[in-house]
C-alpha cells in the first residue's frame, strides 16, 4: 500500500495498542486529511471518554509509542487532542517513485468474485432513451472497474427482446417487406418503425387479430415466426452496437442475455414457487405475496409470475435472471444497473428469490440505482418538439459541439486532427457529464458546459493528458524512458505526488462502492495538481538535469495515473488536443 493513510493507520494502531493494553488492539485511528498538516489523527478524543483521561494526554501517550521515524518529519499535538503529522518530502518521494515502478500505479489485485452485471438493458425496435445511456455508461465503468480489480465480470445486456409487442412488429415488418425502407428504421430510427406498427394495431382491425396470432405462433415456437423475429431482432443489435462503438462501451453480441433467453425457465420458475407453497392463486393470476409489501389502502402488493391469461411478464423474467446468474454463473456479487424507480420491483424480486432459496446469503445483491437525465426545463430530458431522444442524434450532437471548441482553439489542430479528436473529445465530454454525478442523483444535460474545456470535465482532464504527452514530445522521450526517481521538493510537487498515492485507494472505493463518480472527482484533482505543478515547476527547462529528470519522471507517472483511470471510465485520451 502507498497512500499515506495506508501506510500510517496500522501504525497509529500500534502504538495505541502499545500505548494502553492489548484490549485496545484493531482500535480506528481516525485518520482524516489536516488543514494544517498532511494526516489528523483524531482517535485521541474518542479514547480519552473510554479511558478517563485527558485527550492531550492520551495524545501524548500514543505520540511517545508512534514510530513513524522515516516516513513523518513532524508530528504535534494540536487542539484538544489532535495529531498533526507532516510526511516527510524524501518519504512522500520514494513512495511515488514506488508507484511509478508499479504497473498496476498501486492498485491493489483483489480476491476474484464472479460479478455479473446487467446493465444497458435496450429494448428491440425501440429507441433508446438517455437514461438507457446512463445505466450503459456507467455500468461499463464498474464493469471495467471491478475486472481491473481483478474479478470475474460477466456482462449481462437484459434486451427487451419478447413478449407482446412482437407480434405486432413482426407483422408489421411483414407488411412493409423485410427489406424496404420501413424495415430499415429498425436500424436508424426505431421509434419510427415501433410507433407505425402500433398506428396498425390500433387502426385496423384485422392487423391486430393477425398480430395476436403472431405472438401466439412466437411464443409457441413455430419456426417460421422465429427467423423473422431473429432477423429483427439482429437489426436492433446493429443499431445498439453502432451507438456502443461510438460511445466506446465494451458490450458485444457476446453478451447479450435479453429476456428471450429466459422463455424456457419461465414455466419451472412458477412450478418451483408453487410447490415450495410461495406463489398462490389470486383472481386468477399467480401472486407472491411478501411480507410488508403492501400497495394502497393497505392492500398487500402482489408480485405476478403468471398472469390470467397465462402468460408471464417483467417480474417473471428477472426472477429467472436471479436463478440463472446464481445457479449457472455461479456468481458471488451481482449488480442490477437499472433506473431508480425500478428499486420496489427488483427488491420483491430478490425477497422472492430468498424464499425460493435461489439467492442464498452470502451472495450480495446490488441495485445500482440510475437517476434521471433531465433538461433545461428539469423535467426528463426530451426533444424541443417534445418527441423522444434520438441517441443517435446526441451523439451527433455532441460531436459538433466538440468540434466547435476544437475549431476554436488557438493555434489551432491541423483538419485531419480535428476530425479524429471531435468524437473522442464528445464522448469523453458525455460519459464524463454523466459519470462524475452520484449515478442515482438527477442531473441536467447541458452539452455547452459538457464539452468545455475548463471546469470539471471530461475535455479537462483529457487536455491536461494532451499537455503531459506534449511534453514528451518536445523532449523527444517517450514516457516509459523517464524512470528517475520521483521528487516532492517544492509544494506544487509535493501535492502532485500525494495526489498519485491516492490511486489505489480510490479505484478500490469505486469497487467497493460502486460510485464511479468518486474516480472522476480524483482525475480532476490529479489534473489541477498537475496544472499547479505545470505553472510553477519548469520541466524541460529545469534548473538543472537532475531536477528535469525528476520532474520527466513525475509527468509520466501523472500521465499514466490519468490515462488508465479515464480508461477506467470508458474515456480515451487523444495525443493532442
Ligand atoms: N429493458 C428494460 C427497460 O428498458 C430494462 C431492463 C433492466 N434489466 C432487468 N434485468 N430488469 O426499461
């Protein structure tokens, strides 16, 4: 471990142990960050009420049995009882040239769990709407997180992909012929095609009673029904396929698990509930009633596996995803990357699977909850018209705004530049936007403010990159040759190499909490570090060789810290910007 607080804690601990009986042993140190110091231990205050002393006191105590000789240049009692701890310059130096030896930049391999995740979760024929954006943006974060940490990911894309609305969209599909301009909607603008089969279902008649025999024939099996369906299906892929390559989202058709997938469980899934006596006859319908759910008036609050008609819905098929990811994946820590209002839903899913005993303890269960994306008016975001969002649209959207400030830039990037870095520039601006919020607060999408190269933002951290990587250039060094050990001599130094020995405990939060936004607020810190040290620690022209090297070294260490926790967040860095 190389952060400060890693490195201090156990020590702290020590010497409290060391200072007032083994009864005290694994007592919290408290370490918080000092106005006035690097570290504050605060664990004196909260002893002092235990043991019935004085806080200075017990201050005192732990300072006579703290051995932080070597690592502190200074520690002192402050206040009512606190600890201030200065790192030493030549400690805070040799721990970053310890990171930047590292090729894991210090974060730490974890014990391998099997974590599926369901995330983007698209529906066929359907657009897909920006708070699809949002579960796929940052279910691809912790996706590349958590396997970065060293777990089994198992990504698991939960397509909209049966149920009713097929056969009206085969039928309609049908009639406007598998290869006309109609069908190829399906590929461009989705909604287009979804909303002209529902115009036929509901304005003819004989339309819908085909349709109604359509999904018949679907759920049956007949072989003819299924090609079209796959090959509609396979249309929806490609769409969704083409806005995950330009967002740089890592899912393939590989890991497509829709709810098609599930159609042979569904019939067991209710048979097992009805044996184990959890699922009854309720108007018809089969219900599980759970303790404290309970709708309006009081009423209980049925979960439906089966319903009257017999067939069986949303509820049914993510009973199956639990059984399945459980049983067959064998998985230890499953996360559902799935919009908030589905919280009540996915909990009387998982309080069922436990009765089933398909969910056994010890496997941890995530609702990782996706707030909404909202507009200027901060209702959910939609089109001027009021239509819904064409992500592709977005897309494109965000990349004439990038290029717009690249077009802007003095001296300004040759053409051929420009054209590859805009779309790098506008997806970095997007996931960024979206990631760096707590992912179940609400935020407002603004591309103006996403895009800009100044603030909290992707383009900022990314440009901060692209000056790291210019820097080598005019050297004519590659980064991996600077190796000479890392300084922390001047205070802008200093707080860039602290900043670096953040590294391995914050992509370890991120795992542990599945916050991403707690790695982007880290790489905008590390950025304005790296800016402070830029404006007041000459590189090239440091005032002597030992000093440039030190500072070469420091920038490659900074530039690579940053490159791999941007790709972390699904977020490239341009060369030059
Ligand atoms: N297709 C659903 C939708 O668009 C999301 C599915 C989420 N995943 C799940 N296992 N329920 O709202």
């Amino acid at each position: 471990m190389l952060s400060p607080e890693s490195v201090l804690a156990p020590l702290v601990s020590a010497a409290i142990e060391q200072a007032f009986g083994p009864e005290l042993r694994g007592t919290d140190p408290v370490l918080r960050p000092s106005q006035y110091a690097d570290v504050q231990v605060n664990a004196a205050l909260a002893l002092a009420k235990r043991l019935g002393l004085p806080p200075r006191e017990v201050a005192a105590r732990i300072v006579e049995h703290l051995e932080v000789g070597g690592i502190c240049d200074d520690v002192e009692i402050s206040g009512p009882g606190f600890l201030n701890l200065t790192l030493g310059d030549d400690w805070i130096g040799a721990q970053a040239t310890a990171l930047a030896a590292d090729p894991r930049l210090g974060v730490p391999v974890e014990e391998a769990q099997v974590v599926p995740i369901d995330y983007s979760a698209p529906n066929v024929a359907k657009e897909m709407h920006v708070g699809h954006l949002r579960t796929t943006v940052v279910g691809d974060a912790l996706a590349r997180t958590l396997e970065h940490l060293g777990h089994h990911v198992v990504r698991q894309n939960h397509i909209g992909d049966w149920g009713t609305p097929f056969g009206m969209l085969i039928e309609h599909l049908l009639d406007v012929g598998e290869d006309s301009p109609a069908a190829a909607l399906v590929e461009t603008d989705p909604n287009a095609f979804y909303q002209a089969a529902r115009a036929e279902f509901e304005g003819d008649e004989g339309f819908a009673t085909r349709a109604r025999a359509r999904v018949v024939a679907l759920q049956s099996g007949d072989e003819a029904t299924l090609v079209v369906w796959r090959r509609l299906v396979a249309r929806s892929q490609n769409y969704f396929n083409t806005i995950y390559r330009r967002l740089g989202v890592t899912l393939t058709d590989a890991d497509l698990a829709g709810e098609s997938t599930y159609d042979h469980d569904l019939a067991a899934v209710c048979a097992e509930l009805v044996e184990a006596g959890i699922a009854v006859e309720s108007d018809g319908a089969l219900c599980v009633f759970l303790d404290g759910y309970t709708g309006r008036e009081g009423k209980p609050l049925p979960l439906i596996v089966r319903k009257s008609d017999g067939g069986y819905g949303y509820a049914t098929t993510d009973l199956a995803t639990v059984r399945h990811r459980v049983r067959t994946l064998h998985a230890d820590r499953m996360l559902y990357v799935i919009g908030a209002p589905q919280s009540l839903h996915l909990e009387m899913v998982w309080a069922t699977a436990r009765l089933a005993g398909w969910l056994p303890d010890d496997v941890e269960v995530v609702h990782v909850k996706i707030g909404n994306v909202l507009g200027d008016d901060r209702k959910i975001l939609r089109t001027r018209s009021g239509a819904p969002l064409r992500l592709m649209s977005l897309l494109d959207e965000a990349v004439a705004a990038a290029r717009g400030v690249l077009d802007e830039q003095q001296p300004p990037l040759d053409e051929a530049t420009r054209e590859v870095v805009a779309p790098q520039v506008a997806m970095a601006a997007v996931k960024y936007a979206d990631l760096s919020v707590a992912h179940d607060s609400e935020y407002v999408f603004d591309l103006a403010r996403m895009v800009a190269p100044t603030g909290n933002t992707g383009p900022y951290i990314q440009y901060a990159a692209a000056r790291l990587h210019s820097i080598f250039r005019t050297a004519g060094l590659s980064p991996a040759e600077a190796t000479a050990p890392l300084r922390a001599d001047s205070p802008a130094e200093r707080a860039l190499c602290l900043a670096l020995l953040e590294h391995g405990n914050v992509v370890t939060a991120v795992g542990l909490t599945l916050e991403p936004h707690r790695l982007c607020a880290y790489l905008f810190d590390l950025a304005q570090a790296f800016s402070q040290f830029y404006e007041h620690c000459p590189v090239l022209k440091a005032p002597d060789e030992e000093t440039r090297d030190a500072r070469l070294a420091l920038c490659a260490a900074t530039l690579r810290v940053m490159v791999s926790g941007l790709d972390l967040l699904g977020i490239e860095s341009p060369e030059r910007m």
